[in-house]
C-alpha cells in the first residue's frame, strides 16, 4: 500500500476528462459553501458531477469537528466506505475541519482514504486527484495559512446561495475548535466578493448569505462590515441579502442603520447568546455581558421593529451552576427569540475548556430538554402571531406534503399549497399554522 505523503506540487489534469466526483457535507453553512468551492475547482480540472456516490469515480467527504457528535458521524460514515473504495480506481478524499484536526489518525486507522485535506487546501484538490489517479499515491494537506478562495465563483443553479466573505477565527471562544481547525481570521477582498455576487445574480440566485464565523469583523483595506453590506446591497436591487454569523461583543449600531436603510438586506440577526449568565460568559471567553447582549437586541428591535432574531446556546458547560442555567432560561423568555439551536456542552480536545471538570450527562440532559421545551413554546407563539399577517417569501422549492416552501425575510420557512416557479418572489398571507411551520396563501407575485 503506498504511504501517504504531503506535497504541494501541482499534478497534471489530463486524466481528468469523463472521471465524475461526488461531495458529501457534513456541518455549517461554511462547509456547504466550501462544498461548492471545491466542486468549482473539480470541475475546472475537467471532472464532472456525479448523481451519487455508486456513480462517482471520487468521492470528496467534507467533515465537520465542532461537537464530539458530529465528529463521531462522519469517522462511522468514512469507516463504512470501505466497500465503496474497492472498486479499482476511485479516490476517496476526506476534507474539512475533522481532516485537519485528525489527519494522522484517519491515515493510521482508514488508510483507504486516499487524500486528506484541510479547509485551506481546497485550491489543490482538482490537482491532487489528478496526481492520485495518475500515480496511485496518497496525500496529506492541512497546512493553514492567509486562503480566502478569491477568484473562484460557483457556479450554481439554486435560487438562494451561499458566499464566503471571511475564514477562520481569531475570538478562541474557550470550547470551540473552529480556530485551531481553520486558523486566524482573515476577509476576502471587498471587489472579489462583489464579483462573485454579480456572477450568482447572471445565474439566477435570488438570494444570497454572507458567511464568516464572526462578519462582523469583517475588514479589508479601509472597508467594514457595514461599508461591505451597503456596497453589496447595490449590486442588484431585488437581490435578497443576509449574513451568518454575528457576534455581539462586534455588532454595531452603523451596521444595524445600514440594514435598516437598505430594503434588499433581510432584517435577519442571527446573534449567539451562548449563556445568560456573566460568570459563564467570562468562562466562555466570550467578551460580552447579559446586559450588552440585552440591551443590542432592545437596540435593534427599536429601529427594526420587525426584526427576526435567532441564537445558538449551549447548556451545561463546565461549573454551570442550576441557578446560572436559570438565568439561560429566564433571558430565553424575556428575548423570546424567534428560534433557538441549544446544543449540549460538549468537550473539544486541545481547548481551553477541556481542562475544566464536566458536568454530568444526566444534568446536562434535563437542562437541554427545559431550554427545548421553553423555546418551543415561544417558536409556537412567534408562528401563531403571524396568521393574518403578509410576508414577503422566495420560493426555493417543493416541500414535503405541500406543494411550494419559501423563506420569509426574517429566515423562516413557510409552505403554500400552490405549486409556484422556484425563484419567485411572492407575498403571501398566513393562513394557519400546523407544528411551527405557518401555511401561507398567495396575495401578490411580482417575479
Ligand atoms: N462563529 C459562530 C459563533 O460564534 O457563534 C459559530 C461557530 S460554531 C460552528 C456554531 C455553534 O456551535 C456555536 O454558536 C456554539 O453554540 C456551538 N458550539 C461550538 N463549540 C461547541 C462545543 N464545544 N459544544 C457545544 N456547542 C458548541
Ligand atoms: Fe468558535 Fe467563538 Fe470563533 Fe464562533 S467566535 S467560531 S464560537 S471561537
């Protein structure tokens, strides 16, 4: 069996013709953005999209490591592809942020993956299948360093995308992995991503998220995250802008006022809370207290009144006492977030929180299930309140058992029993509400 090795070298592309790929993603926003960026790459070198994995010569899986569960997935998925690989002359590539982390345990314990690839590797991938199937060779590249993907625009036929305008992260949050795995920040130059934008909007995207791991320190030459947004938001005027993820130790009042100026760009804050509690939040490294938290969202809400607000909370981190918990759940109900993702605290070798002792499963379970229960509660409230309301929706496709599903600008789903062109953008009045989702009835189309 040939030994991995690492090199960097560009490999020629000739073998590439009529070989089909397929990319598998697991995790974020990011990872189904670089998903696109590698297929780009692939298919600059001459490779084609495959329907599935049984019709693909290379199968790319792109992994994510930021929770223990989401590790422990994609290392069952891989194993499980040793059947896959048999066949003489695929390639089977493992990339993302569980490649980076694990590279010599998935080349020690899997080594039929023939290519393992760090997130600022991609820009290689198109050359090194090409080495691979040319001298059936195996490659390791995780090196970290300055990659932002400029220059390399998707190609997509969706209505709604997704376009990177940073990487990395340099806030190291004391339980997240994201900073070791994809390095220190850096921005994409401001005219790049404007580029790509323009390049998505010709292909008929209607939509489209910025995405970093904190935009809001987005910065490039003498250009902000407000400046970006503004200058964005004249590329097409019907074009549908948001972005993921702020952070609210970084949230400004300039950028709140660019939204509110500027109709194109969804008033749509998805804004991590983490915890309620101050002591927690100084634990977490996270450089805001409750009362800023608070007092940003009273902010944005009195200048955009109709603003969608959604968090992500993890419960239970190490020492999180019940009463600091409580004070989670009571924030939780003042806020009365429009949605919430609750994750349970879970340890991440190599962080600063790994060293703290952790609670135990039985408490973190029960505590995971109230914060459920209570934002339930309050996502049930929130879609009840919009019947007899119209929202503005864009039309991405079919759904289960409905003929049409669309997203309203404040990022929430709803379904319309009338099949309608995915692309369209329709206001629709809310009818009823089944579960969460709100089942809405067509005013007024105007794409
Ligand atoms: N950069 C974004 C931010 O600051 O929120 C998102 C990063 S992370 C990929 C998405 C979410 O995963 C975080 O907001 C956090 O709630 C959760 N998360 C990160 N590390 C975690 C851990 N060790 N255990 C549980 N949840 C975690
Ligand atoms: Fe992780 Fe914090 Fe960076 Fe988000 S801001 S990616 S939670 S370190």
């Amino acid at each position: 069996m040939p030994q991995y090795v690492v090199r960097d070298q560009a490999a020629s592309s000739r073998l590439a013709m009529k070989k089909k790929f397929f990319i598998k993603t697991f995790g974020c926003q990011m990872n189904k953005s670089d998903s696109l960026i590698m297929a780009q790459i692939l298919m600059d070198h001459g490779f084609l999209p495959a329907a599935s994995r049984d019709k693909a010569d290379i199968f790319v899986v792109n992994t994510c490591t930021v929770r223990a569960h989401a590790e422990n997935r994609a290392l069952a998925y891989i194993s499980g592809l040793r059947n896959w690989k048999q066949k003489v002359g695929r390639v089977l590539a493992v990339a993302g942020c569980l490649a980076q982390d694990r590279a010599n345990d998935i080349s020690r314990k899997l080594g039929f993956v023939d290519l393992i690839l760090g997130p600022d590797s991609y820009r290689k991938i198109g050359d090194y299948v090409a080495h691979i199937i040319e001298a059936n060779t195996k490659i390791i590249d995780t090196k970290l360093g300055n990659e932002t993907y400029h220059g390399i625009y998707q190609s997509i036929s969706q209505v709604s995308g997704f376009v990177s305008i940073m990487r990395g992260c340099s806030n190291y949050c004391s339980y997240c992995v994201v900073p070791y795995v994809r390095g220190r920040a850096r921005s994409r130059p401001a005219d790049d991503i404007q580029h790509e934008i323009m390049h998505l909007t010709e292909r008929g995207v209607k939509d489209i998220t910025l995405l970093g791991q904190n935009v809001n320190e987005y910065n490039y030459g003498n250009v902000d995250f407000a400046d970006l947004l503004m200058r964005l938001s004249k590329v097409q005027k019907s074009l549908r802008l948001r972005f993921l993820t702020s952070h609210p130790k970084d949230f400004d009042k300039k950028t709140v006022q660019v939204i509110k100026k500027h109709p194109n760009i969804c008033e749509w804050f998805h804004l991590p809370l983490q915890s309620g509690n101050n002591r927690v939040l100084e634990l977490m490294n996270r450089q805001y207290t409750k009362e800023k938290y608070y007092t940003l969202i009273d902010y944005i809400r009195g200048e955009i009144p109709n603003a969608s607000i959604t968090t992500d909370i993890i419960v239970g981190f190490p020492s999180e006492t019940e009463e600091e918990f409580q004070e989670t759940v009571a924030l939780v109900k003042k806020i009365k977030f429009d949605d919430a993702y609750t994750y349970r605290y879970s340890t991440r070798p190599g962080t600063k929180a790994s060293h703290l002792p952790s609670l135990d499963d039985p408490t973190i379970l029960r505590r995971l299930s109230e914060l459920i229960e209570t934002q339930n509660k309050i996502t049930k409230e929130k879609a009840e309140q919009m019947k007899g309301k119209e929202y503005e929706i864009l039309i991405e496709g079919p759904a289960r058992g409905h003929a049409s599903r669309g997203k309203t600008r404040g990022n929430k789903d709803v379904v319309v029993e009338e099949r309608i062109e995915p692309g369209t953008i329709t206001n629709v009045l809310i009818k009823d509400v089944k579960g969460h989702t709100p089942i809405g009835e067509v005013v007024d189309k105007d794409t």
